[in-house]
C-alpha cells in the first residue's frame, strides 16, 4: 500500500499564510527585534493564542518559514524539466524555474533576504544551493583538469548565484528569469569556460 501524507486542514494553511504576510509586512517597516508576537497577530487578525498554536515563538516561525522556503525551492529544482528546446541545458531550465519562483514570490524573497535580522534565510539558501552545486559538480568535474579546487568552485557558484538573486530583486527584477539565467550562465562561461 502506498503511504499518504497526512492532509493539512485548510484552516491551518490559511492561518499560517495569515501569519507569513502579517511578519513579512512588519519586517518591510521594522526591524525583527522589534517585531512581537502580539504584533504579528494583531497585523494577522488572530489572537496571540493561536499564533503560539502554530509556533513556538518567533525565532522557532523563522527557522519553519527557512524550512518552507527551502523545501519550495528544492521541489521546484527537483521537478521534471520536460523537453528541452535547443540550446538549453537542464541546468539552464533549472535555474530558470528558480528565478520565477523566486519572482513569483518576490515580495517575500526581497524582504528575507535584504533583512539583515533575518540571517537565517540566505543561510539556509547558501547550504541548499552549495549542495546542490556540489552534486551537479560531482558529475563532471575533473580538478587536475580545470585547475581549479572543487570546494572553491562550489563557494564561487553558489555565493555568485545569491548576490545576483539579492541584486536582481533590490533592482525590482528588472530582467525576464529567462533572460537573468541566460546573463549568468553566459558570465559563467565567459569567467571560466572550462566550468
């Protein structure tokens, strides 16, 4: 038999969502030491009571939000590519499939990511893209080849990938995710063709 996930009640999405908007919306006025429980709830339109059904206090909501955010992306990497039009690469489409979420949600990204209170997030985005990386690396690197450390061309890739996103968005993504993709594969290659 197949193992079903439990079925979340839509009550309880619909409050977290509530909650997510309320703290985002504060964190676009205040810094998060200022932010409290009683004002994301107030902003969230629920009680305090049922803020601390849903989290433990508020660094426990950031460290579960870092987690969503992280399991968003990984499926959105992990999700079938479909047929390739010539020219494209997996990885290609793979990163434009980021880049749209992260436009698709770029009110929530350009705050947690631009917040300095907030390390959490990039933190959590470096480790999963630095993994991801690494096992994409894994695949067709040759050191003595390219000359270059393997660990070094993965901090590289991954920090270059978060500054161009933190970049794109503080400019209000003034680029297409197909066109911003295009750009950094294309400065990649032209940096060190070899990788």
């Amino acid at each position: 038999m197949e193992a079903k996930t439990p079925r979340v009640d839509p009550r309880v999405l619909r409050t977290r969502q509530l909650l997510k908007d309320a703290f985002i919306e504060l964190l676009q006025e205040m810094d998060v030491e200022k932010i409290s429980v009683n004002r994301i709830a107030e902003r969230a339109t629920i009680n305090r009571v049922t803020f601390y059904l849903h989290y433990k206090d508020i660094p426990d909501m950031l460290d579960k939000l870092a987690d969503e955010m992280v399991a968003e992306i990984k499926q959105i990497i992990n999700a079938p590519t479909g047929k390739l039009q010539e020219g494209e690469t997996e990885n290609w489409r793979t990163l434009v499939s980021l880049l749209q979420h992260i436009a698709d949600h770029a009110k929530f990204y350009k705050v947690i990511l631009a917040s300095k209170g907030t390390p959490i997030f990039k933190e959590r985005l470096l480790k999963m893209l630095t993994e991801l990386i690494s096992e994409r690396i894994d695949q067709v690197w040759n050191e003595a080849e390219v000359g270059i450390q393997k660990d070094i061309a993965v901090w590289y890739g991954a920090s270059s990938l978060i500054g161009t996103i933190v970049g794109w968005l503080h400019k209000d993504m003034p680029y297409t995710p197909r066109y911003l993709a295009k750009q950094f594969f294309m400065m990649r290659a032209y940096s060190n063709p070899n990788l």
